[in-house]
C-alpha cells in the first residue's frame, strides 16, 4: 500500500470519521487505487523491458510528438496554475491554516476539480519515461526520475480521494508554476538545436524545483506543529516526501552543474 493511502486511511480510522472527498470519490482512476496501481505496473514494466527492446532499433523520432506533447503540457500547466489561484482567491483560501471544505459548496467542487486534474496530468507526465526509451536516452532514466515519477500518481492519487483541496492546494499551485517553465523548456529544446543558445537557464530551472520543495517542506513544517484541522498524517508524509526530493534534487544539481572550483579538482 502507498505510504500516502495508508497515511491517510490511519487518520480517518483515528477520527473515526469516512475520510474521503463525497466530490472525487467515485471520479475516474480516483474510486479505486486498482487502475492506478495497474498503471505503475505498467510503467514498471515499459522500463524494464523497453530499454532492452529498443537495443537493435534505431531511436525512434519523436521530434513532432514532443513539440506538440511539451507545449501542451504548458497550457494544461497554465490552466491548472490558474485554477488552482482563482479558486483558492475566491474561497478565501489561508496560506497558513486550510482544512479541506467537503461541502456542497460550488468552490470546494471547483477546487476538487482541478486537483483531479493535477492529478491526471502526473499520470500524462509518465510519458517522459516513454519518450526516454523510444529515444533510446537511457542515461534519463535515473532513480530521480523514476522515484519522482512512480510516487508521485500514488501521492496525488492520495490527496485527490481524500484531501482534495485545504492545504494541499499549495503544492499543485506553485508545482503548476514550476511545470510551466519546465515543459516551455523542453518545448523549445524539441524545435531542434538551433534553440540551443536560448537554453542557457537549464541550472535555472533546476533551482526552481528545488525552491518549490523548500516552500513546501516549511509550509508542511509549520502545519504539523499549528493548530489545524488537516490530517497530520499526510502532513507528515508531504514532509518526508518533500525532504526526500531536496536530497535527491541537490545531488543531481551537484552533479550537472560542478562548481569551478570543484571542475578544477
């Protein structure tokens, strides 16, 4: 069972209360953790075998398919950024203390909304792994990106049934802003090499990602020690998860982008 699912369900049991989102819980691939799972089996699968499929074929050219793939990311990114501002502004939302609103208000649906479709884009998101091994760019296909990948269809998966909103709303906004600038990125990368010289802000955008952890584990931080009706328990998951990502993510901005003194040793 994902850490997250059984975060959760250990909450619920302690309040004694059915904890889940009345909004979300019969939605698609949300009303039962089966097809998700299936889905990261398959993905699993694709990784193990795909690398060793693709080993006497040509990579394949993917060049139309990722232009029209990234910059669509970009919109579904930029609508999710907006949702995610205007429903939380709307609602008054606390930057310091949100529970989840379950309801029949039309701004709590709103917001489910989108959180579904957070959610959705990270299983969209599981096609950068497969345009890696069609690609043949195995040295892509890291513990990062993978662990970064496989947790994070299960985390939201989580937090769509059963915290669809409340606190939770930080991470899909400022996660939104972020993938925006992401997928403009490999957007233009995929034009072809001619966009080379305009991609000078890769570290850039590496920093961004580990900023938006930072926010995100203070922001969890603090919610585990105030007093505030959200589940401690996915508090504490986001934090570790959060934690977990900055390690990995420094290691990784380490290694891509030595310091001087550290290229002259």
């Amino acid at each position: 069972m994902d850490v997250n699912l059984f975060a959760c369900s250990l909450w619920a049991s302690d309040a004694g209360t059915d904890f889940f989102s009345p909004w979300t819980d019969g939605w698609l691939l949300v009303y039962s953790p089966v097809p998700i799972t299936c889905i990261f089996m398959w993905y699993l699968v694709i990784i193990w075998a795909g690398p060793k499929q693709m080993a006497n074929r040509q990579p394949v050219n993917l060049r139309p398919v990722l232009i029209v793939y990234n910059f669509a990311m970009v919109c579904l990114s930029a609508y999710m950024f907006y949702e995610f501002t205007a429903s939380s502004w709307l609602a008054r939302y606390s930057l310091l203390c949100q529970p989840v609103d379950y309801s029949n208000n039309p701004l709590a649906l709103r917001m489910a909304r989108v959180c579904w479709w957070f959610y959705f884009s990270k299983v969209l998101e599981l096609s950068d792994t497969i345009f890696f091994v069609l690609r043949k760019k195995n040295s892509q296909l890291t513990f990062l990106h993978v662990y970064h990948h496989a947790t994070m269809i299960f985390n939201w998966w989580a937090g769509v049934k059963y915290v669809a909103g409340g606190q939770s709303f930080l991470i899909g906004l400022i996660n939104s802003l972020v993938h925006i600038v992401m997928y403009l990125y490999y957007g233009l990368a995929a034009l072809g090499p001619h966009m080379n010289k305009y991609l000078w802000w890769k570290r850039y955008l590496t920093s961004l990602q580990l900023l938006q952890f930072l926010i995100v584990s203070m922001h969890t931080t603090y919610n585990l020690f105030a007093d505030c009706d959200f589940p401690d328990s996915m508090n504490a998951v986001v934090l570790a998860y959060s934690l977990s990502l900055i390690v990995l993510f420094s290691n990784f901005y380490y290694q891509s982008y030595p310091t001087k003194k550290t290229k002259s040793t």
